[in-house]
C-alpha cells in the first residue's frame, strides 16, 4: 500500500549552469525552426517565441511526449506551439500571409501526422490555461484540433478506397512485356492516378465549406472513377465492358455505368448523378474542356458498349492535354491550400510519403466503422439490442468469370462501405417519412391535459435550426465561398429534414410502448417534458450525423447546441435503440460507443446534471460538489437559442410559455450561479403518477420512461418510496459498475491476474464508488481502475509495477494516453506540496497524492482474507453497509471471446440460423457439435482429432496467418445477431496453425 516510488533529481551549481545553457540552446533551435525552416515574419515568430517561453516550465514535466528522449519531446513540443499560433494567431484571423500549413510544420519537425494527432490532446490540456490568457476562451474551438483529425481519417480512408478501385479498373502497364515501354506506361497510369485524385480533392473543396461528410466525398469519388471510366483509353481498362458482371446493370443500349457503380459502392443514382453533374461543370469551368455527348461520340473505342447520355471532354485524358489538366488542377489546388492553411491533402495518394506516418487515428474521440473495439454486448453497459437487419453490409460480391478484380467471394468490408450501406438506411427508411408528426403520434399530443402539438412542433424546428445552422464555423475559409455555402445551406436543410422524420419516427414508438406500460394515452408527463424532447432531437441528429460522418459537428456538438449534459443524453440511448427496430448494426454500435463515453468520464464532468440528481439522493456529498462547482446550469430556454443562431419559425407566435417565465421548481436542485429558465413541466396530478406506475409494476413491464426524467426529488412510487434522483442515480451506478466490470476483467485477463485479484479489484471499485464517490469527479473511471490494479496487487504482495500495468493498459481498444497522463485534482489550501486549486498530475502523483489517503481503509477490507458475501435484497449497487467484499457479476461472453492473452485467437459463439446447415449430412462438414459424433461410435476426442488431422493434411498456405488484422467489423459480417445465440457449437483451432504474436510495444 506504499506509494509508487518516482525517480528524484539532483541539484547543484554544475546542474544549474548546464540547464541554462540547455534552455539558451532550445531557444536558439526554436527561433531557427520558425525563421529558417519556416520562414516567418516578425510578427509570427514574436507570437510564437510568447506562447514557447510562457510554456517552457510545462515542458519540463512533460517526458512522455513522443518517446520521452529530451530531443523528442522538444521536437514535439516545438510543433504543438507552432500549429497553435499558426491557427489562433491574428495574422490568421486578418487573412493576412504569413502563416504555415501544418504540412510545413511536420516536415520542419520530422514528424508525422500520427503521432502529431496522438500528443496534440496532451498538450493542450497542459497549456489551455495559457492559450486562454492569449487568445481567448474560444481558442479550443477556433484551433479545430477535432475537426482537422476527422478530416485526416476521412482521407485516408478515402485514398485507401480510391486506390482499391483503381486497381479493379486499370491495369497498371499495357501489358506490354519489354523493359522500355514498362516504365512509359507506369508513369502514363501513375498520372491517371494523380489526375483522379486532384479532380476529387478540387471537386472537394468547390462543394464544401463547412460540412466535409464521408458519404458525400464518396459520392464525389465515385462520380470521378465514372469520368475515369469513359476517358481513360481501353487499352488499360482491368475489365470487358460486354461480359464483366462488375458493370451489372444493363439495357437494350448498353451497359448502365451510373446504376452499375450504384450497385457497386452502394449510392444512390440521384446522389450519384448530382455528384457527377458538378465534376462535369469543374471540367467544363477549370480545365475548359469542351464536351460533347456519348452519342456523338460513340465511335470511340472506350465508349462501345456502354449506354449514352453521359457527358464526354473531347481530348480530356489524351496525351498533353492530361500534362497541361494535371498542371491547372495542381494550381488551383495549390491556391486553395495557400488560403486554407491546412493540410496538402495531395500526399494521401502516395502511400511513401513519410507525413503519414502508421497506425490508427481512429480511437478515442473519433470513432469509425471498422476499428477495433468491444462488441454490442461488452462494450455497452446498457441492455443489448440486437435482431437481424436487412441493412447490415453486404459480404459477398458479384464473382466475375474471366476478368481479374473482384475475384474474391468475400468483398472487403471497409468503413466507407460500411457508412454507404449505413446511409442506404438513412436514405430508403427515414427520407420517405412525412416531415410532420402521423396521424397516431398527433392523437397521443391531443391526449395530454393540454394538447402539446404546436409546443413540440415548434421546438423541434427551433433545437434542430441550432444544431444544422448554415451560418460560418471557425476559422473556415473556401476559394468559392458563395458555391460552397450554397452546397451548405442544402446539406444542412437535408439533414434537418432527416433528424426530424427520424424523431417523430421513434418518439411515436416510445410513446406506443408508455401507453402500454400505463395502461393509457395521457402522457402528460412525458411529453410536456422540455429535456426528454432536446435529448431525443439529439439523439436523433446525432445519429444523421453519424451516418454522413460529417468533420465539423462530431459529438458532442449535439450536447452543446441543444443545451443537454451528457447524463440527460445517456437517459434514452437504451429506449432509442430499443423503440427503432430498423437501425442498422453500425448505428447500434455507434450509439454504444456513445453510452460508453457518457458513462466513463463525460457525465463525470464538471456541469453535468447527474451531480444534480447526486446531491439529492446522496446529500452527504454536497459539500464536495459544491466546493468543487459541479452542479450543472440551467438549460437554455428556447428564446435564448433561437436568437443565438438567429433561427425565425416563419412567424409562428410565441408559445405561452415563453411569454411568461415560469417560477423555480422548489424541489428542483439547481445550480447557484443564476436561476432557471427553461420550461417546467405542465401540473400533473401526483396521485395519477403514482397510479399509472404501480399498474405497471403489477404487470412486471419495463419502468415508464417518463420517472427517468422527472424532478429530482419527485417520489418515485415505483422505488418504494426513493426519489426520482435515488433511483435514477442506481441505475447510472449500475452500468458504472458494469462498465467497470468488463474493463477489469478485459485488463486482468492481459495483465494475466487470478480470479481472486479480479474479484478483489472489482470489489474494490465497487467501495469506492459507494463510499469514496468523490474520487470520480471530474476523472475517468479507467484511472480508477489502474489504482486499484496496482493497490490491489500491493496488498496482495503480487510483482506487479504500475509501468506494466500501464503498458497493459495501452493496448486496451479504449485506451487513451492523456487518461495516465493527465489526471485531475483540486488541492485543498492545507495541500502538503504548496500547490492550491486545479492541477493535472500523472497518474502516479495520483495514486500516492489523492488515491492513497483516500482508499487505504477500503484497500484493507478487500485483502487477503476478506470473504465474499451476498448483496442485500433489494439493493442496486454497493453502499456503506454493503459487505466488505462484492461478487463479481456474470457477464455476457464477447463475442468474438479472446481465448489467449498472449495471442489474437477468439471464439465466438455459433449462430442459430446456421445449426442446421451444420448438422445436415454432408460430406464436407468440418465442424462438431457437442454430443454429436461426425462418424457413428466414435468418440469426442476422436473427432476432434480427426477434424484436426483433417484441416492439417491441406495444402499449406504460405505465409503466416496474421490474426492481428482481422478487425471485429470483419468477424461482425458474419455474425448477424450473435448476442442472443447461445453457444451450440466452438470452432476447433488447429494444433499446427502458425499464430502471429501481438507486437510488443517499443
């Protein structure tokens, strides 16, 4: 139970004099950093010798940046100061020249977009006090770190998907054998290559000045590879245009290329033909090529076959004239960048160049399909929904016959593929809805003792106005402002379009299933409830948001525009799930994903409502929220949005409860600062309250939604007499612990710890929460996790550094650096070290300054000897007359199950639908059910050897199998409601497959 020992320095005049020549000597590297290798101004190089000076002490305690070698860390420290000044710096915000791209920056520094991304965050938190006194309070927004990453991803993402079809579709020589003319032709398709690529990135930034979204750039991509299509001579072409079943879709004049690339990359013909309408007029505009129609044109070689109408550039990609379009398309580019100041997204089409660095920047706040992560059922603490979905991805391809691309039966699953058939969804299932509330829905709003129809109507148009707002973002600037907010203003009318169907879709399905749980359809309550409605609008764009995965509103956008914390939201993910059958498997994900980040550190957060909730059903911990400044702020009323983003309703009245501002609920707890505003609910009859919910109780049907957002102190009847805030404070500790749960066991089980430490952590994690709440305010509950892993591994005398638990920890899928590097305390005055006020420490100093103290009597009830004992009756969650010593729950296995901590091998339970392919005879079966012998009289060893013998007389494959690659989307694919299978049968590994280690980090 010691604390953790830290290396000491020593001091003296020898030490003094060599840190001073060091600090001359990084200054003087500093300045030349920014007047050689960048070529500053005065006035930039001044800002930035500022915002380097002011910082140098935080540097000093910042040896984990990069490698942690003192020539790293600068170099990284360097590039953090200079992309800060680079785009808060006044020279940005006048326009005027003399600022760098991050590009520049990189290059100057020797480092490469990953591990810039990876360290930026950590800096950030350590000098936001200093950008603030600098630049403002708005700095975090106008730096657009988040959106700048997005964007990075996307890119990538896109290159990668570009380049894959570009080698369906081309060949990359004429086949030609001879040496000269192999290299002619390879630099003749690389400049193919780079034309598709410019003609995307220019098409790019012409459509787009604010709401750059993956499923519009895919749009544009493949409206490009059409025009590549028809262009680029026949000669080089991967495919027969007459029998290759990639181009599918025919008709009496020829192949459909516009419905047979639909087919392919999942867009629709609409979209598509709009995509490639605006690639035909940056053609026409920029390159000035003359076009005439495939009818005219149709003697051409390229063009036999296939269906006309489509728009063709006399001489576009024939000899110089592709030297002179790939000169104009460079230059235009060029100057777009040059205004911009952002990335040279140019270098995403040559995989060598060394900016791109590897790895994933996919992690953490920014979530893409396709990247490592838990499954529905571990990773969301809430209930899983699952059930088979017609919009799932498809896994299988077209198998051509005779030409050489997709020739695999299994399709790559890649995330834009993923986020095409996730907006297929969006597309085919919402769009076709009526924009305003069914004829079902609107005798639910005339039911409540008021009729709320006009009430609803007019928020959503309001909350929905302040999330797709068409006006300036940032720092964003566009070459072709005018063009590109004309594209914005009839993306963001889109959007709005879809989040408000999709709204009133699953609000009428909520209260279908209230109604039914009370028996009634007055559900006043409910739907007069101002919060429960922002958080379903949220809920809602949120989701729109994610199908497109837009760059500039990622969550929690939805959470600040709407006035919500994140605990208001964390309330109806669960329902929102449950009441839309339809949502696809990734948007399911996405909305877990979600409920993770709420539950583990966001409604934690410093003004968030849960500690309003708290301070009612935990009243003991009010002195601490209210030292600390917790208790969330008011939401904004309705007034107060609408004329921040200036949003008019088209001259609808004003409702009546925005006319006269309601009185303060007595019961309500609120923040001190200032007083409430938002709207109180409509009077409802407690009794009838009470009544309804006791009726539901008897009929064992799930609890009302409306209890979870009723007042805080409201008694809630279906709790035996506890508060709304008691109860709905259970319930979050709940899934804490659940989430808590999965993340030891998943750590215990890398750090390969015994049952009994498992069990020991857990219970530890469980006091705290109960008795030591206040060790999770305003932190992660991972850094919980990792002091208790090491408290717990002390006291039961385990070899067990915190440094491997941390190296453990890193390769967690959700891992963050700056969870063990920056962790939050507040000093009190009476602080032994002399440091008063917030401060963030390392987790370390964590562990010996604030854990320690705190938990040491805890840590003793859950030593050795400690027994396990049963939780009372009744009892959500340990409290301070909990037993000393809490089971650890039985969890749902993962699926894929991890059975090895030193391999990436996995088991996954087998699907229902496939038991009786499985068990019909067949020759071929290379599978066992348990009990069941695959030859008559023989027994389970047997045929577990002789499947084993089987699978190991094959060909062998060359190569090892590297099973690190194999994402969980890829095993998703192919397990289609999973969850809800029980395990029937388990595959066999065989003895003599080669396993690929996971890489140790360096």
């Amino acid at each position: 139970m010691d604390g953790v020992a830290k290396p000491s320095t020593s001091s003296g005049s020898g030490v003094t004099d060599s840190a001073s020549a060091a600090a001359a000597s990084i200054d003087e590297r500093f300045a030349d950093l920014c007047e050689s290798k960048l070529g500053l101004d005065d006035s930039m190089t001044r800002q930035a010798m500022q915002l380097f000076n002011e910082t140098k002490n935080i540097k000093s305690s910042m040896s984990s940046l990069g490698g942690g070698s003192p020539e790293e860390v600068e170099r990284f420290w360097s590039a953090c100061v200079m992309y800060c000044v680079s785009r808060l710096s006044k020279a940005r915000r006048s326009k005027e020249s003399g600022s760098v791209s991050l590009c520049q920056i990189l290059r100057a520094s020797k480092l490469n977009i990953v591990d810039f991304f990876k360290e930026m965050p950590q800096f950030c938190i350590k000098v936001a006090h200093i950008l603030t006194g600098l630049y403002g309070s708005d700095w975090e927004k106008r730096l657009e770190l988040k959106e700048l990453q997005a964007n990075v991803v996307h890119l990538s993402l896109l290159s990668r998907h570009y380049k894959r079809a570009y080698q369906e579709l081309f060949l990359p020589n004429d086949g030609k054998c001879s040496d000269s003319s192999s290299e002619s032709n390879n630099q003749e398709v690389s400049d193919y290559y780079r034309f598709g690529w410019l003609l995307f990135l220019v098409l790019r930034i012409q459509t787009f000045s604010r709401f750059k979204d993956l499923v519009t750039s895919t749009n544009e991509l493949v409206s490009v590879l059409a025009v590549l299509i028809i262009h680029i001579p026949v000669r080089l072409r991967n495919f027969d245009i007459k029998d290759s079943s990639y181009f599918g879709k025919k008709s009496d004049r020829g192949v459909s290329l516009i419905a047979s690339l639909c087919e392919k990359y999942h867009t629709s013909e609409d979209e598509l033909s709009k995509a490639l309408e605006k690639t035909n007029t940056l053609i026409l505009d920029i390159l000035k090529k003359k076009p005439w129609t495939a009818t005219s044109a149709c003697q051409q070689d390229n063009l036999t076959f296939i269906d006309p109408g489509l728009t063709v550039f006399k001489d576009l990609l024939q000899g110089g004239s592709l030297k002179s379009s790939l000169l104009i398309l460079e230059k235009e580019y060029e100057n777009a960048i040059n205004t911009r100041g952002e990335l040279d997204e140019r270098m995403f089409a040559n995989d060598e160049d060394s900016l791109l660095g590897s790895g994933s920047l996919s992690g953490g706040a920014i979530n893409l399909p396709g990247t490592k992560r838990k499954y529905d059922v571990m990773a969301s603490p809430a209930k899983s929904i699952s059930s088979p979905n017609p919009m799932s991805p498809p896994r299988f391809c077209l198998s051509p016959k005779g030409n050489s691309f997709c020739n695999s039966k299994m399709a790559p699953i890649t995330p834009v593929s993923t986020a095409m058939t996730t907006a297929k969804w969006l597309r085919s299932t919402v769009s076709p809805l009526p924009s305003k509330p069914s004829g079902e829905l609107l005798r639910f709003f005339s039911a409540c003792d008021k009729d709320v129809t006009d009430d609803i109507v007019h928020r959503a148009g309001i909350i929905l106005g302040a999330i797709f707002t068409s006006s300036s973002f940032g720092e964003q600037i566009c070459t072709n402002m005018r063009s590109a907010n004309r594209m914005d203003a009839i993306w963001t009318e889109q959007r709005k379009m879809e989040a408000l169907k999709l709204y009133y879709r699953v609000l009428e399905s909520m209260c279908r299933a209230e109604s039914q749980i009370l028996s009634g359809n007055n559900l006043t309550l409910l739907l007069s409830n101002e919060r429960f409605h922002r958080c379903m609008i949220a809920c809602s764009a949120e989701l729109v948001l994610a199908t497109h995965k837009t760059v500039t509103l990622m969550f929690p956008a939805v959470l600040e525009k709407t006035g919500i914390t994140a605990f208001d939201l964390s309330k109806v993910i669960e329902g929102f799930v449950r009441h839309e059958d339809t949502l696809p498997r990734e948007l399911k994900r996405h909305l877990n994903s979600l409920e993770e980040r709420l539950l583990e550190s966001m409604s934690w957060e410093k003004g968030s409502s849960m500690y309003n909730s708290l301070i009612v059903a935990r009243p003991v911990l009010s002195i601490e929220i209210n030292r600390l400044g917790l208790l969330a702020e008011p939401m904004p009323s309705l007034d107060a949005i609408a004329a921040h983003h200036n949003i008019s309703m088209g001259g609808l009245p004003p409702l009546p409860f925005q006319k006269q501002e309601r009185l303060q609920d007595k019961d309500e707890i609120r923040s001190p600062k200032r007083a409430c505003t938002e709207r109180r609910h409509v009077p409802v009859d407690s009794n009838s309250f009470r009544s309804q919910v006791k009726d539901s109780i008897k009929l064992k049907l799930p609890p009302p939604l409306q209890s979870a957002f009723a007042s805080p102190t409201r008694p809630n009847p279906a709790a035996g007499g506890e508060t709304c805030a008691e109860t709905g404070i259970a319930v979050f500790f709940s899934k804490i612990s659940k989430l808590a749960a999965i993340r030891i066991r998943s750590l215990c089980e890398r750090l390969q710890l015994s049952q009994q430490v498992l069990e020991r952590v857990y219970s530890l994690v469980q006091q705290i929460l109960s008795q030591q709440t206040g060790l999770f305010f305003n932190r992660h509950i991972d850094q919980i996790i990792l002091c208790s892993i090491y408290g717990v591994a002390k006291i039961s005398q385990l070899q067990l550094s915190f440094k491997e638990i941390v190296f453990g920890y890193r390769k967690q899928p959700q891992c963050k650096p700056q969870v063990f590097r920056s962790v939050y305390v507040h000093w009190p005055p009476t602080s032994h070290n002399g440091k008063t006020g917030e401060d963030h420490v390392d987790i370390i100093t964590f562990y010996n300054e604030v854990f320690i103290p705190a938990v040491k009597p805890l840590l003793v009830e859950v030593g050795p000897g400690a027994s396990p004992k049963r939780k009372e009756e009744g009892k959500v969650g340990p409290y301070p007359e909990s037993p000393r010593l809490a089971r650890f729950p039985n969890l749902p296995d993962m699926s894929p199950k991890k059975v090895s901590a030193t391999h990436n091998v996995y088991v996954s339970p087998l699907r229902s639908s496939k038991m009786d392919t499985l068990l019909s005879p067949s020759p071929k079966s290379y599978y066992a059910c348990v009990g069941e012998s695959t030859y008559a009289f023989q027994s389970p060893s047997k045929d577990l050897k002789a499947i084993n013998n089987r699978l190991n007389s094959w060909k062998k494959v060359s190569g090892r199998l590297n099973f690190d690659i194999v994402s969980d989307l890829v095993v998703a694919s192919s397990l289609n409601g999973v969850q809800n299978a029980k395990p029937a049968a388990t595959e066999v590994v065989p003895t003599k497959t080669p396993v690929k280690c996971e890489p140790s980090e360096s």
